[in-house]
C-alpha cells in the first residue's frame, strides 16, 4: 500500500489513507509520500511496521539525535519545532472547541530533568518504538543533555569491571533493571538511581560517580518493568534541589516533578497570574510544585495530595522556602466544602477529575477554577461536565514535552 501521509494523529503517527482504511506510520510528516509493508493492529487500529518513505514532504528536517527512528522516546525530531507547535495548538484546538496558542519550550534540547533508561540483554537506552522486550543502545540522550553521556559511559565501565547481568525481560532475570537519571537545570545537581532485582550490588558502585550529587541504589521487588523501587541504600545528598525563580524543590528518587524544568517556570508563572482572592486550595498538589510557589507569593494555600510520600515532600519545600502552606493525605473524592477557597487548583492525572469530584464542585461552586493538564481528552470531557455552572475564561497551551505528541494546558473556568 502506497500513498500522501495527510496529517498527524493526535498520537503523533502519520496518517495514510487507503478508501476508509487507515494505517497510522511512526516517523512520518505530513506530505511524505509512502509504501507501507507490513502492519500490526492494535486496539483497532492498524499501525505500520515495516514502510519505506518514498519521497520526504518538504517539511521535513533532519532529527538531532542519531537514535532517531529506533529510539520509542522521540516521535517528532524529523519535524521543524514552529510545525509540532501547529500541531500541538490544533490538537488542543479540536478538544476544545476554541483557539488556543501554545507557548513554546524555551529549549528543544537538554530540556528534560529525567530520564529513566532500560539496562537490558538486548541494549542499554529506550524501548524500541512498538517494542516492549528491546532496546535501543544509546551513548546519550541530547533531549537530557550532555551530563546522560557521562553516566553512561560510567555505567558501562562498572558494569564491564563487576562482571553484572542485564535483566532480560522474557525470563524475568539479571540484576540490572534501570539507571534513573534526574537534574536540577537551574542549580547543576545530578541524581543517578540504579534499579536493580533483589542482590547484591558491589561496594565499589559509587565511585564511579563522583560527578552526582545524589547516588541511589533502588530494588524493584516485582516483576513489573517500573524504573522505580524500594531505597535501599544512597551516598551523597538525600535530595537534589531544582528551582523555577525564587523557589527551591527537593526532589527524591521517587518523587513526581515537572519533567521540562525551563518550561515549569512559565507553567508556575501563569497559574499564579490566574489565581484570585487570598485562600486557595491545591487539589493533587504532589510535592507542592503550585502551592508552595504561591505560598512564596503570599497566598493563603492548603494543598490535597493522595501520594503520603508526595505529601511528605510537599511540606519539607514549604519549610525549605519557609513558608506556612498546609499540605495534607487526602483523595480527590473526599474534599471538605470547596466554596471556602477565592481559587480551587486541580492538576489530575491523566484519567482526569473524578466524576464525584466534579459533582462536589457543581454544588459548592467555588468561584474559580483552574484546570492544568496534560491530556486533552479527559480535559475535554471534564470541561463539558463543568460546564453546567462555569465558562472557559481563558486556555493556554505550554509545550512541555518538545519532540513528542504531548502537550499541558491551563484553562481559566469562573462560575456562571
């Protein structure tokens, strides 16, 4: 089957079109012309597996990063940044009903504070895209930035000297699982979390980083693949500190925060631009990246996080910037009377609000709300529901994820 890629789908992948069949293409733009060999379904859709691009569209460019094409974490490289902004502000657009206009990342590359990176029989770096079992060997990742190479470079010469096994994910063995890496771009401070199976791990580890600040070793007791475990030992700093303007944040191996720390600063600068009033109630606070900023501002916030450890963290940020934010354990479906709050903050995950936590804000009917992110379908769906007593004032879209299909947005709601 050849024909035009006519547009992206809201996933990133190009779109061919043969009568009503669909076949989506990874790595394709707008106006490549293709033949696809091979394809998958999956969900209901068909996904092309092996294709060759014919002719390239002429908007194409040429990717950064060598990996490209393999590597399942960047989709986008191969198209101009001014053209995945278009993209993005449709996409947003669409779900939306209105126009919004995306602020771009204030870097493209070395943005991201975090990458979790596979050590594997098959390679150590990102998931093949499509793959679950292999991954691409990579000697750094520019979307990190330049101090990745230095631990992977380091991470090999201890492996190679230790003699270590690489998890191999089809027979659930090996000890190595994954090496996290996390960075404070605006104070220089490097965290390096090694993921391991249950084991011993050599006493000499830590030398092989003497450029981190924080060296963690963490053991996956599960069989599920999660770059994440139980501390079970660190050297160095317990934390590594970021800061978006005046504001310190400890951050923890498993703690959540903004993966695009350049574009937090405009994420935390626009949500205090939107607050009204004095008392305001940070829903799914996590480690305080909102609450504790407005804190710093002079606003009255208590904040609702389920994650007792986020809670944890959120309160050590607010004593580290020394501030008298309230953080608490609670669930977004319990929350007391939310028309004692002037502005209710609510950043959910990805499934977006829960339906009682909506029908508690159609009763209350606090004031105002702003809604932040990060899938514009849920947003969508939540939107329509609140719209029984509030309207869009405002919505902006921030490109937080450069070279990859996401995209975050902040929509002002003031009741009717």
């Amino acid at each position: 089957m050849r024909g035009v890629i006519e547009r992206l789908s809201d996933e990133g992948l190009g779109i061919l079109r043969d009568g009503r069949r669909e076949i989506l293409v990874p790595h394709t733009a707008p106006g490549d012309t293709v033949e696809v060999l091979r394809w998958r379904r999956k969900k209901r859709k068909l996904i092309a597996t092996e294709f060759k691009v014919l002719e390239p569209s002429p908007i194409r460019t040429e990717p950064k990063c060598p990996y490209f094409g393999r590597c399942g974490g960047c989709l986008l490289q191969h198209i101009p940044y001014e053209e995945q902004l278009r993209f993005k502000a449709s996409k947003l657009s669409k779900y939306m009903g209105l126009n919004v206009n995306v602020i771009p990342s204030p870097k493209i590359y070395g943005h991201r504070n975090r990458v979790d990176i596979v050590i594997s029989t098959t390679g150590i770096g990102f998931r093949r895209y499509g793959t679950w079992w292999e991954a691409v060997d990579i000697e750094e990742c520019p979307v990190f930035g330049d101090s990745s190479g230095k631990v992977l470079k380091a991470l090999r010469e201890f492996i190679e000297d230790e003699k270590l096994s690489l998890y191999d994910i089809r027979k659930n063995g090996g000890f190595l699982r994954y090496i996290v890496i996390r960075e404070g771009k605006f104070t220089g401070e490097l965290m390096v979390n090694l993921v391991t199976k249950e084991g011993n791990l050599p006493e000499s580890f830590p030398d092989y980083f003497p450029f981190a600040s924080s060296i963690y070793w963490s053991v996956n007791r599960s069989d599920s693949d999660v770059s994440y475990g139980d501390v079970e030992r660190f050297w160095g700093n317990p934390f590594i500190r970021e800061k978006l303007n005046d504001v310190l944040y400890l951050i923890h191996p498993n703690s959540f925060f903004q993966t695009n720390s350049y574009q937090a600063v405009n994420l935390v600068k626009k949500v205090t631009e939107l607050v009204d009033g004095e008392k305001i109630l940070d829903l799914y606070s996590g480690v305080g990246t909102f609450g504790v900023y407005l804190a710093k501002r002079g606003f009255n916030v208590e904040g609702i996080e389920i994650n007792p450890f986020a809670v944890e963290m959120a309160n050590k940020n607010a004593e580290l910037n020394g501030v008298k934010a309230k953080f608490r354990v609670g669930s977004d479906k319990d929350v007391e009377n939310l028309s004692e709050y002037d502005t209710v903050i609510v950043d959910p995950p990805r499934a977006g609000l829960h339906p009682k936590l909506i029908r508690k804000i159609l009763r209350d009917e606090p004031e105002k709300i702003i809604y932040v992110s990060c899938n514009p379908k849920t947003l969508s769906e939540n939107l329509s529901a609140l719209g029984e007593k509030y309207r869009v004032e405002n919505a902006i879209g921030l490109d937080m994820f450069p070279h990859t299909p996401h995209v975050e947005a902040i929509v002002e709601l003031r009741k009717v």
